[in-house]
C-alpha cells in the first residue's frame, strides 16, 4: 500500500477511527537512523533528521499490520518492562502546532508509557513483517 501522510488532526482522527485508536495492539519491531554519521574527512556530522520506523500489529482481521514512518523525531520511549503487559489498550494521539504527539496512555507522566514525539508522519498498511 501507498504511504498516507498526517497532515492535521482531521487525518489522525480518521486514522484513529479505522484502527480502534490501536486498541489491542502491540509494537512489533522498530528501525531508528539517527541521522548523525561520520564524514570522509571523520568529522561528526550531528542529528540531521532522526527517523524511526514503528511495526505495529493488531489483534483485527482488518489492517492488521501498520507501519508509521516518523521524522524529525525528538522523543521516543518505548515500554518494554516484562513484569508489565506491552500490549496497547488505546492511544491519546494529537497535532499540536508542528509536532505529532503520540502516548499509550492518557497519563504521559507515567514511565511506563509508550511515546513519541515527532514533526512528520506517514503510514501504510503491510500485508506481513
């Protein structure tokens, strides 16, 4: 499938309708390029343009597996404390001026919360991973 850029809030609030606001979902695997490298000349080129690939699937027949791409990644935190369950419950998932912010939780201070924070979004729907 085509990548399907969010623009604005209308286009979360559409995402978030097909795909029961992710309930029943779980992080499946994730790629992160932090766009800092090392030149020819071995001078560090900083922070570019952080970019993170999230797999998501879903306990649904329909659009079952997701992948987000972000860009201009500024937080990501990923839950992965075994004594706890990793699955998500539901997402509180918003544009507020330019950037996307994305939680697991309403409560974004607790520690156990999957988030990211991010200035472009795209996804597409996968057949497998």
């Amino acid at each position: 499938m085509e990548w399907e850029k969010l623009e604005a809030q209308a286009d979360i609030d559409k995402l978030m309708q097909l795909i029961n606001n992710f309930h029943d979902s779980c992080i499946k695997g994730l790629t992160y390029s932090s766009g800092t490298y090392v030149d020819e000349e071995y001078s560090m080129i900083m922070n570019t343009e952080p970019v993170v690939n999230l797999w998501i699937q879903r306990q649904s027949e329909f659009m079952t597996n997701i992948e987000l791409c972000l860009r201009g990644v500024s937080k990501l935190h990923i839950n992965n404390d075994l004594n706890l369950t990793l699955d998500i419950l539901g997402v509180h998932f918003t544009k507020q001026e330019d950037d996307f912010y994305w939680y697991s939780s309403e409560d974004i201070e607790d520690e156990t919360v999957t988030s990211f924070v991010c200035k472009e979004i795209k996804w597409r729907i996968k057949s497998s991973y």
